[in-house]
C-alpha cells in the first residue's frame, strides 16, 4: 500500500492530532467488513456499535439508565439487558429510540474522546470513527472526510436475515431508521460499493487508502 513519507499503516513517530476519518453505512452494508479490514492493515478504528455494547454491559455506564428508562420490557429485576428486546423496541418506537440515543450518544462521544487522546499517544497518524449513525448524530462534524459503505436494499437484507436469523419485516424496520444510500451518497466524500464478494471490496479499500494517504 502506498503511503506518505512519515506515515506507515496508520502510524508515525511524533504524537500529533491524527487524521480523523468517519466510516458509516447502513445495516447490512458490509461497514464492520470494512472496519475489520482497516485493522488488518494496521489502522486504527473506533466502532461505535461496540462502544454502544460495552456501555449497556452488566456494569457498563449506560446499562443502569438504560434499564431504568425501558424497564421490564428489556431487562429482568437486576438482571442483563436483552439487546434483542431492546433492538425490536426502538426500532419500532422513533421516540423509544430517541430516549436511547439520549443516553448512550453522549457517553459514546466521551469513550471516543478517550479513545483517540490513546490513539494519539501511540503515534497514530490516520484514525476512523465507524459509526452507522454518523451523519444523523452530526459526527462528521470535523473529520477530513467521511467513506460509506453502500449495497443495495435486497442484499442488505438478505445479509442480515441471514446473520441475525430474523424477518425481511424486522430489517427494513432498522433500515427506515437510517438514512437512505442516496443520502449518503450525497454526504460522503468516498464511498466503497459492496454488493460484491469481499475480495472486490478489498480491491476497493485498498485502491481508497492509497488515495487518501498519497
């Protein structure tokens, strides 16, 4: 892979802000292929789905409030939070969703606070921030540019009928609770299409990266 002269898979010798880079597409898009992708070639990438599954962990900093707020319909007396449950609920309910988002948005900002001051100790050069809800949150403000990921609807959602083992009618639900391909493409300053096998969408990133490290 091609890089600048101070900058190797992601990294460089002086602690500096690094540049910062957002990663986003829809469910079933293939952006956690992309993410994984990113780290197999030494960058670093904050996910903000799995900041959301930490925070909402027996113990974790949102579990208590989340438990609290959505009560027995997602979670037993001091027991786990069922993220299924709570999934069918807020991507059913817009302002059960919005309760959620409340919550866990603004301790998700701090952990990827925290997350990039470390990132930035390391020498890190070049960071993504992938994130589903990028442009809806307005994360974006400040990143150099943003890629996503796009596929069109039908792969989409046999994707993730197939990975989560659950109904077209429960996938277009959470789609309708994103932004749509053709608003990304509008938004987006890259974007990788993935209705292909994941060797082209590694062509894809690759070809990308040298673009944007040049």
């Amino acid at each position: 892979m091609q890089q600048t002269p101070d900058v190797k898979d992601g990294k460089r010798g002086a602690s500096a802000a690094p540049r910062l880079f957002g990663l986003t597409g829809g469910i079933g898009s293939g952006k956690s292929a992309v993410a994984d992708m990113l780290r197999e070639r030494g960058f670093a990438v904050f996910d903000a789905d799995d900041a959301a599954r930490a925070l909402t962990r027996p113990g974790g900093k949102a579990a208590a409030a989340v438990a609290k707020t959505f009560g027995p319909r997602i979670a037993g007396p001091g027991g786990p939070i069922d993220r299924a449950a709570l999934a069918k609920l807020v991507f059913s309910d817009p302002e059960a969703r919005r309760k959620l988002e409340a919550i866990l948005h603004p301790l998700i900002d701090t952990e990827a606070k925290r997350w990039l001051t470390a990132r930035v100790a390391e020498g890190h050069a070049v960071c993504f921030y992938a994130a589903p809800l990028l442009f809806e949150a307005d994360r974006d403000a400040g990143m150099e540019a943003v890629v996503a990921v796009i596929a069109a609807p039908e792969v989409r959602i046999r994707r993730v009928m197939e990975r989560d083992r659950t109904t077209e009618e429960a996938v277009k639900a959470r789609m309708a609770a994103q932004l749509g391909d053709e608003q990304r493409l509008l938004r987006a300053e890259h974007i990788l299409r993935n209705d292909g096998s994941l060797r082209e969408l590694q062509v894809q990133l690759d070809a990308l990266l040298k673009k944007l490290l040049a």
